[in-house]
C-alpha cells in the first residue's frame, strides 16, 4: 500500500523550545493510526502541520505525494479539539459553506448525520448543546471524502454515552480508504480501534509500530505500554 503522508527530518521550534526534533515519519493509506503521548510531546504542532495551520518549519512534508499547499488541505478532513465555527450561524449556513469549500463534501450524508443526531437543522448553533455542537462537527469532517482525517482529541471532555457515539460514528462513516490519525489521551476506549500506534515523547518519536504485533512483543495492553514508555515523561 502507499504512504499517504511522507514526514522527512521535521523539526519546529517555538523560541528556544524545540516542539518537534527531527521527525521521519510514514503513513499508510488506509490505516487507523493513534497518536499517541502526554501533554507538550508536540501532538498538536505535528496535526496543525498536516493540516496546514503552522506554515513555518524545517525539514519535508508530504500528503498524497504532494507538499503542503491548498492541494493537500482538499483531501485533509480535520477535527480540532475545540469548535471553530460561528455560534450566529444556522446548521444550514454551515452546510452551504462546506459545500462551498470543499469539492468532496456530501450534502446528503451531512442530512443523514444530523438526522441520525437528531440535531435540528434549523437551529442556530449557539442554542444547541454542547454534546450536539461536538456531534454537529463531527458531522461536518465525516461527510466529506477525504484521503486523511485528522481527529485531535474527539473524545476529550465528553461523557461516556456520547464517547461510544462519536467513535461508532468516525468508524461507520469516515471514506474506507482514507487513513485516520487521531490523537487522543483516552487510550483505553480506543485500543481496539488502531492499526498502528506512534509515540511522541518531548518532540520525538519513540515508536511507530503495528498494534497487533506490539501487544504481541509486549505481551501487555496498549494502556500499559504507553504507561510504562510515558512513566518518566514529566
């Protein structure tokens, strides 16, 4: 299978401090993909890379083979770990504007989320609840058929219920050839879910490896490796 993303000697600093040292990384098309480590390892730095919104860096940057730009962020479906969208707006507004942006969005699969959310669509954005804000974009990122998605922490911060509903659904809906990479802390809901696993410790990847054959190697659970690999992170 192909790479998707080719990360060749990346390295970025804020200042003195070095977020990201020298990073070689390759992602597979079609591959679930944790990424994985403890606050300050430089997760997000790496995902606004990929996703485009840090443009200042050393070293080479590839998705689909091609460098960063306005071609990569076309087949680029990001979920931030915060909502970015305007609370004046409507539901619709924002579905125009997403048709309007990117060429692969699906208006229909878009309709079919929010009714299975059971979102109204007519509402303004600022009257919906937290819970059905979080599952509005999510609704946003998976009607589109993107070669990558990015989820930096989709689960962080919401409760058990709406945890099992949000990662059924990145499963059930994301495009089955594209390759998922989601960052995330809650490790133990997510175990079953990746191919592979990447460690980032203080700027630096400790591990990149399959999670079957980890876990085989190990012979511990994925919570456990990244516990006793993380234990001295602080």
């Amino acid at each position: 299978m192909d790479n998707i993303v080719s990360i060749k000697n990346l390295t970025k600093s804020y200042g003195q401090t070095q977020a990201l040292k020298n990073v070689n990384l390759d992602l597979t098309s079609g591959k679930i993909i944790g990424l994985l480590g403890p606050n300050g390892s430089g997760k997000t730095t790496l995902i606004k890379i990929l996703t485009g919104l840090l443009q200042q860096y050393e070293g080479s940057v590839t998705i689909d083979g091609k460098l960063l730009g306005p071609e990569t962020k076309a087949i680029v479906s990001y979920l931030p770990d915060q909502l970015y969208f305007d609370s004046w707006m409507k539901i619709n507004d924002l579905k125009n504007y997403f048709m309007d942006m990117y060429e692969d969005f699906s208006p229909v699969r878009f309709n079919e989320l929010i009714y299975q959310f059971q979102i109204p669509s007519r509402d303004l954005i600022r009257k919906l609840s937290k819970g059905n804000q979080e599952k509005l974009q999510l609704a946003l990122v998976l009607s589109r058929d993107a070669k990558l998605y990015i989820f930096d922490e989709p689960i962080g911060g919401v409760d058990p219920a709406l945890r099992e509903i949000i990662l059924e659904t990145i499963m059930n809906y994301r495009n089955s050839d594209a390759t998922i990479l989601l960052s995330t802390h809650q490790i133990y809901d997510v175990e079953d879910l990746f191919d592979e696993v990447i460690f980032l410790k203080q700027g630096e990847v400790m591990l990149h490896q399959n999670l079957d054959e980890l876990i085989m190697e190990k012979n511990k659970s994925l919570l456990e490796i990244f516990k006793e690999v993380f234990r001295y992170a602080r």
